[in-house]
C-alpha cells in the first residue's frame, strides 16, 4: 500500500485532520439542518405521506446509485478536489433555490431536484472522505481519529433538530439554505488548508485505465480480498436486519407504552446518545483492540440479541436502555470496520471500496423498511422485532460456520496483532 501519511514524527498530521474535521463538521451540519428543515417545511405545507416518502427517495437513493461512480472518481482523480467540487457543487445548487424561492417560485419538483443533486454528490463526497482520511492519519491513530468522527456525527444528530428547529420556526426555510451555503463554503476554505497528495497508480499495474475497466477491477478487488468481501457482508446484514427494528421503535411505543409525546422523545434521546457514547468509546479504547473482527462479531451477535430484547420488552425505560445499548454497539462494530476497511484495502483502490461500502450503509435501512415494515401493519410489532433480532443472529452464527468467512475474519485479526 502507498499512503500518504503526514509526517508521523510530528504533530503536523494532527493539524492536517483538526482542520479537515472541522470543515466537514461544518459542512455535514449545515447538510443536517437542511435535511430536518426540509421534512419539517414539506410536512407543514403539504401534509402528505407520499410527499414525504419522495422526500426520503429524493434524499438516499441518487447517493446509493453515485457512490459507486464516485469510488472509481475517487481512485483516479484528487480526491481533496473531489470533496471541494462536490461541496461547492451543493452550496451553488442551495444557493440556486434559495433564490428561486426568494422570487416566489417554490414548487415541489424544485425541491426535490435540489435534494436528488445535493444526494448525488454526496455519493462523490463520501467515498473521497474515507479514501482521504488514512493518507493524512498515521495508521495507529486510525481507529481513534474514526471514533472521533462517528462520536461528531452522532453529536450533530443531538444538535442539528434543535437549530433547525429553532432558524426555521423563527425565519422561514429560505434562511435555512442560506446558512447551508455559508457552510459549505467554510468547508471548502479549511479544507483547502489540507496538504493531500494524488493517488498514483501502482507503477507497472496491468489493471485497465478505462473508467468502466476501473470500476469492474474494482469489483474483482472486492470479490478476490475475502477479508474485505466478509467484513462488508457482516456490515451488510446488521445494518439490514437492525434497520426496521431501528424505525419502528417510534410505533412500538406507541402501540404498547402510550401515545405520550414525552416517551417518543425520550426513545430519541437514548438512542442519539447510544451512538454518542459509542463513538466516544471507540475513540478512547478502540485503538488498545487487536481483536478487531472479534470485537465486531461480539457486537453484531450482542446487537441481534438486544433486538429480540426490543420486542419482549414490557417496561418503557428497559426497552429505551435496550436502545441505548444497541446504539453502542453500532458504533463498536461500524468504527472497526471503517478503520479495517482503510487498513486493509491498497490505497489505489480505497475510493471503489468505500464506494461500494456507501451503497451498503445507504441502502440496507430503506430496504429494510421495504421488507419489514409492512409486516408490521399485518402483525405485532413485537413479532416483527423478535424475528429480526433472531434472523439476525441467525445469519451472523450461520456466517461464521462457514469455514472460508471464519479464516478470512481470523486473517484481519491476525494482520492486526
């Protein structure tokens, strides 16, 4: 692998990722806030179910198609240009609506385009992101700078409801793009400060220099690395089994605890704070596992059992620590994952890995949705959950008696002791 990791002698890398955390800490609230204010404003002025479920399309399914495409981008171009193009790409296209809005014209298709755009160059972005982050970070401080990361994030997921909350009920959804525009431009200036060298193609590589030739090597890469090949599976089937379970909370409250508003907020708060503190642990003690895969099945099985626990739950505050828990073991299994991802993938090929992992992470809660909530129309949602929970555990025991994903798994921790 050629990484491009600043001077690990010195302080200069810890410069390097305090300003680019900071920039896309402040991109990505901004993005937030827009995100709550725009459900918020469609929701008020429409009233509409279907209005909200093209919201949601518009919002998650244009990152899924374009995070692959961004991968192979992000493999081929500078990737600290890729992520300054697509977050000025986003602040032009906000600019743009505000100002059409500003004129009068605020008819929905326009908004749904503008998020549609702003999805699709978060498929560029992400991908770079991931890429970028082990060539500034010296590789033993890559679960920790991850951990900090996943804990800013869930931070802002506490922080950016309650600000969009406050702009748009005191203004209106107007000043909510504009202070998205001031963001994203002050991600671009920091990270302009960042010193990132251009991935360079492994001198004397035979793989194709076609866009599409880049992409299928890049699935060659992923389905012949058996270590990548079942973390991102593992990855995969939590996400898809624990996203309904995830969603359908709300109802289960509802249905079983009270129609209080208090419990529905209480259930929020416990589990934003669940992948608060799990970020923040990782971040602490991450870095002192070896054991990573380990770490991660412990977590992925613990998670399958809590889930279960959500659907046999007859007290509000058990099933709401339950939640807690949960979160924290996402963040105990997606932190590692992450960092063995990054560690292990060449760094020619980082961006189309994390490509493909964007897909998983963007589409395994909404499928899970698709396929899960509907039978929680037809039967209990306590049924519903317990069958997740089971099926969960289910497939994560079922992979590792297959003696190719066992070895595999073992090869990670190996290369990490």
């Amino acid at each position: 692998m050629s990484d491009q990791r600043s001077d690990q002698g010195s302080d200069r890398w810890k410069r390097d990722v305090l300003v680019f955390l900071g920039g896309q800490t402040v991109s990505s609230l901004g993005s937030m806030i827009v995100a709550y204010a725009v459900m918020w404003h469609l929701t008020v002025e429409t009233g509409s179910a279907a209005v909200l479920t093209l919201s949601v399309a518009a919002g998650m399914l244009p990152q899924a198609v374009v995070s692959v495409f961004g991968g192979v981008w992000a493999d081929r171009h500078s990737r600290k240009l890729l992520i300054i193009g697509a977050d000025s790409t986003i602040a032009a296209a906000t600019l743009v609506l505000a100002l059409l809005m500003l004129t009068g014209a605020g008819d929905l298709w326009m908004i749904f385009v503008a998020m549609a755009v702003r999805s699709a160059l978060a498929g560029i972005q992400g991908p770079a992101v991931n890429a970028m982050l082990p060539q500034i970070v010296p590789a033993e401080h890559l679960m920790r700078v991850n951990g900090v990361q996943q804990t800013i994030q869930s931070g802002m997921m506490l922080f950016a409801p309650a600000v969009a909350a406050g702009i748009y009920a005191s203004t209106d959804i107007v000043a909510v793009f504009f202070i998205d525009v001031v963001t994203a431009v002050a991600g671009v200036l920091l990270l302009l400060l960042v010193p990132v060298a251009r991935v360079a193609r492994a001198a004397g590589s035979s793989e194709p220099v076609s866009y599409f030739g880049d992409l299928a090597a890049g699935v060659r890469y992923v389905r012949g690395n058996a270590s990548v090949r079942w973390v991102m599976v593992l990855v995969a089937v939590v996400m898809f089994m624990a996203g309904a379970p995830a969603h359908l909370t709300p109802l289960m409250i509802t249905r079983s605890f009270g129609e209080e508003v208090w419990m529905l907020g209480v259930n929020e708060l416990f589990w934003s704070v669940g992948m608060l503190v799990g970020g923040a642990m990782m971040a602490a003690f991450g870095p002192k596992v070896k054991r990573r895969m380990r770490l991660m099945v412990a977590a992925s099985i613990g998670v399958g059992v809590l889930v279960v626990g959500l659907g046999v739950s007859t007290d509000f505050w058990m099933f709401s620590v339950a939640g807690l828990v949960i979160c924290i073991l996402f963040q105990t299994l997606l932190v590692p994952a992450m960092t063995v991802l990054q560690e292990q993938v060449d760094d020619s090929m980082r961006g189309r890995v994390f490509g493909f992992y964007g897909i998983v992470m963007s589409v395994a809660m909404p499928v899970s949705m698709i396929v899960f909530g509907p039978l929680a129309d037809r039967f209990a949602v306590e049924s519903v959950m317990v069958l997740a929970g089971v099926l969960l555990l289910v497939c994560v025991l079922g992979m590792l008696a297959v003696g190719a994903a066992r070895r595999s798994l073992a090869t990670v921790d190996a290369a990490a002791c």
